[in-house]
C-alpha cells in the first residue's frame, strides 16, 4: 500500500551541513543496531531506510559527477520559481513529490538493503569530504556553487532522513 508522503508523519530535521547529515546517519546506524540489526526500522513513507540512503547517495554522486538528463524547460522554470530561494536557504523540499519518469535515475533499487544504501551514502559523503567538489550544474536551478550544493543536499536529506523513525527503534 502506497503512503502519501505529502501528510505522512515524520521527523523534523534540519540538517545544515554534511557533518550534520553523517552525525544523524550515526543515530540512525545506533537505532538500527539496537534494534538487532535485521534492517527492522520502521519508515513513514514508501522507501526503506536502505532506499532512502541510495536515493540521497544518488543524488550527492549527480552533483559530483554529473546529472544525466534534467526536466522539460517549463517543469525547471515553475520549481525555481516555487522552490529555489527555500531550497538554498536550506530548507528541505516538499514531501510528497513523485520523481518524474524523466529523472528515473534518481529512485532507488526495490531490494536495496539498509547496509548498502548507508555505504553508498557513507561513500559519497566522505568523496566530498576528502576533497571533491560539488561542480555540475543542477537541472533543475543551474549553476550552484560547492557551498549552495551542500546546502542543498543537506536540506534533501533533512526530509528523507525525516522518514526514518527512531522513537520505534
């Protein structure tokens, strides 16, 4: 059964930076392994934690390496139009988005486990970490800079990593 993320309940982060985001990967690895490590923590949307860890690691690898297509010009104008000022200001973007078929690419495998989506993710945080940039152009807001980059990313991940619920650990 599908959730309707729009209304769905879930945690309010605000992550401002990708320490913040690698500092609450580690609460959630801690409430992971309490619960006995099986992969048992509940989520509030449609994506286990494992899927939202791969959605977010796919995303961060885009800005690293380079998006393989973006929207239709009309769709780019309207999000930058409604979004792009709370999207660099850190703000997270809206629940209940569905990813176009256009940007395919950016979903999550149906039996990513919750180890390798968190590795993945681990992964792409420590490239930025030991030194690589965030350099390509968004499809969506155009060019950005490494610094509005992280803002960005650490907003995204401020709504998925919302979904995960600890307090059910």
């Amino acid at each position: 059964m599908s959730v309707n993320t729009k209304h769905a309940a879930r945690r309010a982060l605000r992550l401002g930076s990708l320490e913040d985001v690698s500092a609450e990967l580690d609460r959630i690895q801690a409430a992971h392994d309490a619960v006995d490590g099986a992969g048992t923590l509940r989520t509030t949307g449609n994506w286990t934690a494992g899927q939202i860890f791969e959605h977010l690691a796919i995303f961060m690898a885009c800005a690293l390496d380079g998006f393989p297509s973006g929207p239709p010009a009309p769709v780019r104008w309207l999000v930058i139009l409604l979004l792009k000022k709370k999207a660099l200001a850190g703000g997270s973007p809206p629940a209940g988005f569905k990813i176009p078929n256009s940007a395919a690419f950016l979903r999550p495998g149906d039996e990513t486990t919750f180890e390798q989506g968190m590795a993945r993710l681990r992964g792409e945080i420590e490239r930025v970490g030991a030194g690589e940039r965030f350099t390509h152009v968004s499809p969506i807001f155009g060019r950005l800079t490494h610094e509005q980059w992280v803002v960005l990313q650490s907003g995204h991940a401020s709504l998925h990593l919302g979904f995960i619920d600890l307090e059910g650990a």
